[in-house]
C-alpha cells in the first residue's frame, strides 16, 4: 500500500531525515488527522488491491495503521506536502542515510 518514499525523480541531495519530517499523529487534533488521510489516499495511485474500498474505509485503515505505527506521517519541507510511508521503510532510510 505505502511501501516506498515519495519519488519526484530528482537525485536526493539531502538525507531523508533532513527533508522530511515525522509528524506524531497523536500531535494532530483528530479531525486534521483525518483529513490528512483522506486528502492522502484519494491521490492517485494509492492502491489497495483488487477489493474496492470506500473513501473512509481507506482513511480508517490507514489511521489504524498510523496509530498501530505501521504507518508514519511525514511532512517533506521541500515539497511542502504531506505523505505516509511504511514505518519500516522510513526507519530504514533514515538507518542507511538516504
């Protein structure tokens, strides 16, 4: 679903701990939580596989997975947009300094 950092196909002059930021979901009044989400997963190319899925189906899976921290809330600085990663990619990246 969320497995990989954002690619804008330009070469990573930063490390990914400079240029995004973890954003605590519990640090977001519940209803900008939300519409965080569901800004998020209505993007395209979000995919959940052959079961379609409503809009707030996706969003609540994935709240659960931000709160379980499966997922994680990133804020690129460069961008200046919001995404959700894989916690285990993230911190992976952020390991190996890419």
């Amino acid at each position: 679903m969320y497995d990989e950092m954002p690619d804008y196909g330009e070469k990573k002059e930063q490390p990914v701990a400079d240029r995004f930021l973890e954003i605590p979901w519990d640090a977001l009044e519940t209803d900008i939580l939300h519409a965080l989400v569901e800004e998020f997963v209505s993007r395209e190319g979000t995919d959940y596989g052959s079961v379609e899925l409503s809009l707030a189906e996706k969003a609540e899976q994935v709240i659960s997975g931000v709160k379980n921290k499966r997922y994680v809330i990133l804020f690129d600085q460069e961008m200046q947009s919001c995404h959700v990663a894989d916690k285990n990619n993230w911190d992976d990246s952020v390991k190996r300094g890419l």
